[in-house]
C-alpha cells in the first residue's frame, strides 16, 4: 500500500523522523521552483550510518554537480576530504570544469565512510586508472584539502 500526502514546507519540516520515510513537498511552484521536490527525513548529517559505511559503489557517473559533489549511478556522492568553491564563482566553476573532465564517460568505485552530508553520502572515489579523485583536484590546483 502506498500513501501520499503534501505537506507544506512547515510541516515538513517539524514531521518527526520516520527512519527515513520519505516525504513529498508540493507547493513550490509559486515560487518559480520545482513542485515535485523530494525530502527526505533523515538522521542529522553528523550521524553515522553503520549499512553504508565501508560500502563500495562501483557504477557511472550520471551527474556532476559541482567539484566536489558527483552522482554515481544513482547516489549523490560528497567527496571527503575536498574543500571545493561554491558552483557560480570563477573557482567553483573551473573545478566543476575540471571534475567533469575527469569523470566524463567514466565508471567510478567510491567506498563510503558511513556518514552523510546534506542529501549526499560521503566517501573517496577512485578513477579507472586507480587515482583517487580527491587527490587529483587537490594536486591539479582545483581544490583545496577540507581540514
């Protein structure tokens, strides 16, 4: 059985947490935004998740967000340890740039760390050629090393 509600922002922000039940947010398209936004309850992004952590994905990439967030199939990925500039600055452009170029075409194997940041996993990436992700942006100069 499957049930759906739309809940004004409000109310989903105060819903109690349901282990991840997932809440859809009508609404927006006053705004001039998407109204079939997806939110989804989940633990702070402080929290461990102990089913993912060490999990190893190993899939495309199907999106690149900006030079430090990428999708993997479909698991938006956060990559540790990178502190990229924010998407819409000469910086954060050229290492969206960058990271594109990188991952374009290419198949990925992330192993998670357990933890999540915002709507994202969190967890180091490897190239085909073995080269971890993080490190080429930092040694390329598109990023720096988040401390």
């Amino acid at each position: 059985m499957c049930v759906a509600a739309y809940l004004t922002q409000q109310q989903a922000d105060s819903a109690p947490d349901k282990g991840g039940v997932s809440i859809l947010r009508g609404g927006d398209a006053w705004s001039g935004s998407s109204s079939r936004v997806r939110r989804t309850v989940e633990p702070k992004a402080s929290e461990q998740h102990p089913a993912s952590a060490g999990a190893v994905l190993i899939d495309n990439v199907t999106r690149v967000r900006d030079g430090d967030t990428i999708v993997v199939g479909l698991i938006p990925i956060r990559i540790a340890n990178l502190d990229c500039a924010e998407k819409g600055t000469a910086a954060g452009d050229a290492a969206t740039v960058r990271v594109r170029d990188l991952v374009a075409g290419a198949q990925l194997t992330c192993t998670l760390e357990g933890r999540r940041s915002y709507d994202r996993e969190v967890g180091l990436c490897a190239l085909p050629d073995g080269r971890d992700l993080g490190e080429v942006m930092i040694g390329d100069g598109a990023c720096g090393r988040w401390r």
